[in-house]
C-alpha cells in the first residue's frame, strides 16, 4: 500500500504537535510495510501513485477539499480538532475580542482568509471562499472514507459541531519510549518544574509565570515563540520573576536532561487534545499537572493533577500538590502500553483497511 500525507503548508516552518504526529506516524508505518511521502498541501501531488489519501486537521478544510476532489481516492483524516473558545474569551481585547462574539467556524474562515491574504499560508482551494469553514467541513466529512480522532472526546466533539454519520477509529498519540530513557538512580528535585510547549497563548505560560513567580519553584519554560505571538512572548519575558528561566527549542539529550530532573511537568493550556509533552513527561517520571480542557482525560484519568487555565491560584495549588505527590508507576504502565507511535501505526494501518475496502 502507498499512501500520500497531506499536511498543511506551515509544517516544517511552525512545527507543532501535529508535525510530531506525522513524522513519527510516516516512519512507523514504513516499518510495517507501508510506503508514506509527507507532502504539503502547497505541492503538485501526483494523485495516481498512491492507493490512499489521508489528511491531517479538520480546521484546515481548504486543503482537504481540493486534494480530496481532484483525486478521487478513497481517504481519511486525522481530525486533531482543537477548540479555541476559552482562549479568546480571557486573552483576546481590541479587535481579536470580536472572535468572542463569533461561532467558531466564522473565526477560523476568517483567519484562513487573513495568512492567505497576508502571504503568510497557501489556499488550496478557491471554493472555500464561498463554501465557507462549516460547510467546507461537512461536505469533507460526509466524503470522507473515516475520521482518526486522537481520543474518543475529540470524536464526540466533532460530532457535536458537525452532525453527520462518518466511520471512525480511535489513533491516540503516542511516543517512542526508547528515546526517553530513564535513569532511576537520578534522584529528582522537587523544586524544578518544567513546561515543555511552544510560546503562545493558547498554551497560556504567562497565567503559568503569574503563579509561580517568586516561589519555591524554579520554573524552566521551554520551547520556542509562535511566529505570530512575539508580543505574547515578550509579556511572558517581562512578567518572570527570577526563578523564571526561558528556553528556546533545545536539542533532545538536553531536553531529556530537564525531564530526568524535574519532579513536576505542567501543560496548563486553555485547550489540549493531547499534550504530546505530558506523555513524554511520564515516561521520564515526571508527576503531571495538565489542563483540565479539552480532551487530556482520555489519556491521563485520574493519575494527572489538572488545574483551571483561568486561575493563578490553580495552578500553583496543582503544582504543589503534584510537587509532594509519589510518581504514579499506574499511568506509566497505560503510556507505555497504549501510547506509542508504534501502536498508533498498527491501529492506523488497520483503519486504512477498514477505508479500502469502504
């Protein structure tokens, strides 16, 4: 089987979850025996060399519409549905607090419609101007041959927001545990807490500093600043108290270094489907304290201290709780059984069965 990744533009130059998501899931599946070119919804696809489509990001219909139309292959979609409500109700003033008063789909037309104006993203498909984002999507769903939603919450979502009957199977996200090895003779410190992310505002440091600031804690946020959120980031820069340290991308043998000694890993974000950084977190023994938005209770139960985005307060009282807390040997377990790249391949490949024979 030869199957064709279509992913959107922006990639490799503003990487994020799901760049990890199709990298890891591409080289898994080639050692199962299945041949995957990542391509980007910007290039010329030679549709007829390959036997399936599958897309990634129901938001970025655009892309999905075109490809999907002029192939004329079966194909399926990772959904990775993110929800953007509570981040524009408590961060957004001046013109972006119109997104407060905007449905959802209108809000993510019009930000499709600005990159593409801006020069800063490619369109794929001119219909989408008149079709619109929930239109867009519909049409997609009811054509697609399955949906991969990351978690039976994100699926439940996206009935909610576009009902339609469309096949789907779960594909958690995953890890691969051999690049996070663990050195149990390392003993942690119980003052370092780390947030592994990149800078904007959906993942919402700057409540995450507010709290922390002049603590005990010693907090190292890492990751890089969004193209578009430099404002974001400096508000983060001039907030930090001195026990605040900022980190840009570092390479993985550091990285791994600040998950071997932290006690705790905080995702505090106003929505997550998954938080990729959590699960590599466990692995390296972290306790967790995660959002308590979105969809993170699928993966984590309730072996995660979750906070509320919204406060301060809640933040630093997870912090603490998970800082004086055992490591939770349970939720590694599930990690390491249920949530690797590797797995996700192997129920990946079966969905793509399911779609062919579809």
């Amino acid at each position: 089987m030869k199957v064709a990744f279509i992913a959107r533009s922006t990639l490799y130059t503003v990487p994020g979850g799901d760049t990890v998501q199709v990298i890891q899931t591409a080289r898994q599946l080639t050692g199962l025996g299945v041949t995957v070119d990542i391509l980007l919804s910007k290039e010329i696809i030679p549709y007829e060399e390959y036997d399936l489509l599958h897309f990634f990001n129901l938001i970025r219909p655009a892309d999905i519409l075109h490809h999907s139309k002029m192939a004329k292959k079966p194909f399926v979609i990772s959904t990775i549905l993110c929800t953007y409500g509570d981040y524009y109700k408590h961060n957004r003033k001046g013109l972006g607090a119109l997104f407060t008063l905007l449905p959802a789909d209108s809000v993510e037309y019009l930000k499709t419609v600005a990159r593409w104006l801006l020069g800063k993203d490619h369109l794929s498909s001119i219909d989408y101007l008149w079709k619109g984002q929930r239109k867009s999507i519909i049409e997609i769903l009811k054509r697609a041959d399955m949906v991969l939603p990351n978690s039976e919450s994100e699926y439940k979502r996206v009935r909610q927001s576009y009902p339609c009957k469309v096949n789907y199977t779960i594909i958690p996200n995953g890890i691969n545990p051999e690049k996070f090895p663990f050195n149990p003779h390392l003993q942690k410190d119980n003052n370092l807490v780390i947030c592994v992310a990149r800078i904007e505002g959906r993942k919402n440091q700057l409540n995450l500093i507010k709290a922390l600031n002049n603590s005990r804690f010693k907090l190292v946020v890492i990751g890089a600043p969004a193209p578009n959120q430099q404002e974001y980031y400096q508000q983060c820069r001039t907030a930090a108290a001195d026990n605040i340290i900022f980190l840009d991308r570092i390479p993985q043998p550091v990285l791994l270094s600040y998950y071997q000694l932290a006690k705790v890993h905080i995702l505090p974000s106003w929505f997550e489907t998954t938080g990729l950084s959590s699960i590599e977190a466990t692995v390296m023994r972290c306790n967790i304290v995660i959002t308590d938005k979105g969809d993170t209770r699928d993966y984590f139960g309730n072996d995660a201290v979750y906070c509320d985005p919204s406060s301060p307060e809640s933040l630093l009282a997870a912090v603490e709780e998970a800082s004086v807390a055992p490591f939770n040997n349970d939720l590694l377990e599930r990690i390491l059984n249920n949530y690797t790249w590797k797995q996700a391949a192997v129920q990946t490949l079966k969905a793509y069965q399911l779609a062919a024979i579809a």
